[in-house]
C-alpha cells in the first residue's frame, strides 16, 4: 500500500483545542496566536477575527506547501492529498461565506479558486508521486460553496494533474444544516465523479463493509475512506475480509487468533498450522 499523507493549513481554524478537548479558539491568555484567513471574518462570531492574508502571505503559503511536498518526497511519501474542505485555508477560499475579498482572489468562481488551484499546480511541479486533493462537496448553506463547483473544481484539477478527489463536505460554517445518515455525503462523490471522471473517494457514516461494498459496486464512486470506524475497531479490515471473503496480510503471531468463521482471511500462509 502506498504511504499517503495529507497537507493541511487550518486558516481561521487554527490556535483550536484538540477536537477531543472541545474544538473551540484557544484564547492568547491560554496559549493561543493570532489566525490568518482570506477575509478577516472569524468563523464563529464570537470568536476573535482572522487577519486577512496579503499577495505576500498567500505566496509564502504557497511556497510552504510547495516545500512540505518536497520533505515529503524525501521521506519516501508515495502520496499527498491537499485539505480543501472542512473550513480549513484552501476551503475558505473556495467559500464566498469566509472569502469576501475584493482583489483577484474574492469574488467570482474563477477567483475563489485561483489559490487552490496555484497551490495545486505548484505541489504538481514540485511533487511527483500520485496527488489529489479533499474537497468540501457544499457547504450547506444557502449563498455557500455547491456541488456544482465542486464538479466545475474537479476537471480543472484533473486537467492539472490531479489523480483523485476526496469528497467530504461541510465545515466552513456554524450555520450548516447536515441531514446526517448513512451515506449521506455519497452522492457528492457521484456527481462530481460523473461529471469529473476523476477517480472519486467517498467518505461519510459508512461504517459497515457491505456497505462500503455496495458504494462501489453502485459506481457511485471509486474507493471509499474511513476514519472513525478504524478509530474505534483498528481490525476493521479484517472484519470486512470476513464478510466479503477477500485475504488481508498480517504478521504471524496473529495467525492463531482467527474465529471459525474467518479462518481464510490470512490465505494459505497458515493452511496446516497446528
């Protein structure tokens, strides 16, 4: 498998408490600095505002991400994904609600994706393994970031040189309205993947590998990604290789704790073992 790492710039999220530490803004008095973001609108309104990046800090921007590719091809990284969603920097650009600038950065699609995409195109340059990138399919808020330029996004990011997209959704705004359940952000992954043709991965409460299975199957996308269910059952793949009879590998002192019913998921390596 490769080894795959995500590139991330938190914006106005950052100076936050762990998520298990509650989320919220660290205060200064606390230990907390001064955030940065595309428009100085602070995410919740109680919250202290950003400062508004100049041209100067979003070339240094760039150029960090540019040089955490570079470490990270010389640490043998196979991989990166750049995080575009979850309210983090780059989604706060695509997002008219957390960018409200006036210059060639704020205003029209064409602009509110302008950085992204240089950051994109950069690591492009700079990073030769396979690179995509996470995106908040909608914001869920009226006058927010859609689907449809989520879609739009994805081939020029494909037409960059992009290898996949991760679709996610959500996070830029107090005022999201989620209708959480099963799947529920599974068909931002269709639509952009049949708009796209871009390899898709779909994320969100699927947490079961028939389920999973059947996201795949239906085409709705091209791999899925979990996170908390792997949180919670770190042997989650087994779990999946059992109920849909695939093989996973794993060292040999685990060879002798397989139930009955899952005898043939570490294949013939064990066939015969006392």
């Amino acid at each position: 498998m490769p080894v795959c790492i995500q590139i991330s710039h938190a914006g106005r999220k950052a100076s936050s408490a762990a998520p298990w530490h509650g989320g919220m803004l660290i205060a200064p008095e606390d230990g907390g600095w001064q955030t940065v973001a595309p428009s100085a609108l602070p995410h919740l309104p109680h919250e202290a505002a950003p400062i508004e990046l100049s041209l100067a800090d979003i070339a240094q921007i760039k150029a960090d991400f540019v040089n955490t590719a570079k470490r990270s091809h010389e640490l043998g990284i196979e991989a990166v994904e750049l995080h575009a969603a979850h309210g983090y920097l780059l989604h706060q650009f695509l997002s008219p609600l957390s960018n409200q600038r006036t210059d060639q950065y704020g205003g029209s699609f064409e602009n509110r994706i302008r950085f992204p995409m240089e950051v994109f195109k950069a690591v492009r340059e700079a990073f030769g393994g396979t690179l995509g990138m996470r995106i908040s399919g909608t914001d869920w808020v009226d006058g927010g970031w859609t689907i449809e330029e989520t879609a739009e996004l994805s081939k020029q990011l494909k037409q960059a040189g992009a290898q996949f997209v991760h679709i996610s959704s959500g996070g830029v705004s107090p005022l999201q309205k989620i209708i959480l359940g099963p799947e529920y952000q599974v068909h931002l992954a269709k639509t952009v993947k049949a708009a796209s043709d871009l390899t898709t991965i779909a994320v969100g409460l699927i947490t079961e590998p028939a389920q999973a299975e059947a996201v795949l199957q239906r085409g709705d996308a091209d791999l899925v990604a979990l996170a908390r269910s792997f949180l919670y059952n770190p042997r989650w793949a087994w779990k999946a290789a059992a109920e849909l009879q695939g093989q996973v590998e794993a060292s040999s002192p685990y060879w002798r704790c397989l139930p009955r019913e899952a005898q043939a998921i570490f294949g013939s390596v064990r066939i015969g073992m006392r």
